[in-house]
C-alpha cells in the first residue's frame, strides 16, 4: 500500500480529522470556556537619589519646598492577566496600597494606564500613608501604574483588596 492510498481511505482521513480537533478544537473551546480571573502586581524601585558626604554643601534635595536626603521613586504596576473583565463591583472594597517601613510619601502620586484612557476613570486618595483606589473596570491585559515617591528608606508595599472570583492577588517577581 503506497501512502496516496493510505491518505484517500476514509477510515484514515476520519483518524486525520479526528487528531485536527484533538490538536486545535480543544485548546481552543478550553480558553473561551475558562472563567479564570487573576490579578497581579509587581514593584519596581529606583535606585536612591542621595547626598553623600563629599556632595559640594550648596547642593540639597527640595521636595514641596522640604530638604530630604535620599529620593526613592517606586512603581506599583497592576495588571488583569486572568481571561475575564473584573468589574468594578467585584471589589469588596478599595485596593488599598499599604506602604510600610517608616517613609513618607512626599509630592504627588502619578498614576498611568494601558489603555491610556482608563486613566481618567480611577480616582484614588492618600490617608496616613497608604493610597486608596476606588474600584474601576479592569479588562482583560489592562494594566495600571502608580508611581510615588518617598523619601529616606525604601518602603515595604502590600496590595490589599478583594474581588469575587480571585483567590489571591499575586505577587510579580522582577527580572
């Protein structure tokens, strides 16, 4: 039997359709079907800006018109990498950005989006050092960015929340 017969055989041709859908029909039923939400976060800090002893005496760091000796500027990125939306009413209440270690957030908090435009649909608040975001809808590989800065020590950052649906927020290792 030469291999033209073995493929017009309608008993190979169903094996060859057959290992089609194993190949590509399943994993793809699977993705649309999967009801997994997730939430993670990463932390990058920038390197200190500082004064050492040896920096000439006229040169200061000025924060809002305060001296400070070390600059830390952290950034706290969170993205939905699950396959469904988290709306704002999932939430039980406010992500709460914890930041401990002794600092204190000097200037303004910035925060930046991806896609661009969910950044004028969050509204945050800072009360004793931490950084409370309302609730806002977070699609599918939508991220956002918060950075803040803090002076002396580098901060200890916590997210705390929770949403229906997501067991844990993860942490991101940096690369």
């Amino acid at each position: 039997m030469d291999i033209i017969s073995i493929i017009r055989d309608p008993a190979w041709q169903a094996v060859g359709v057959l290992v089609a859908i194993l190949l590509f029909g399943i994993p793809a039923l699977n993705s649309r079907f999967r009801k997994e939400r997730s939430l993670r976060y990463q932390i990058t800090k920038d390197e200190p800006i500082k004064i050492t002893k040896n920096a000439p005496s006229n040169i200061e760091i000025k924060v809002s018109g305060n001296i400070v000796n070390n600059l830390i500027v952290s950034t706290i990125t969170l993205l939905n990498d699950g396959v469904q939306p988290i709306k704002a009413a999932d939430f039980d209440k406010d992500i709460k950005i914890n930041i401990k270690n002794e600092v204190t957030i000097i200037g303004e908090v910035r925060i930046v989006s991806n896609p661009e435009s969910l950044a004028s649909h969050i509204s945050f608040s800072i009360v004793d050092n931490d950084i409370f975001i309302k609730p806002f809808l977070l699609n599918q590989k939508d991220e956002i960015k918060v950075f803040i800065t803090t002076s002396d020590k580098v901060p200890e950052i916590y997210i705390l929340t929770r949403i229906a649906g997501v067991k844990e927020i993860k942490f991101i290792e940096n690369k």
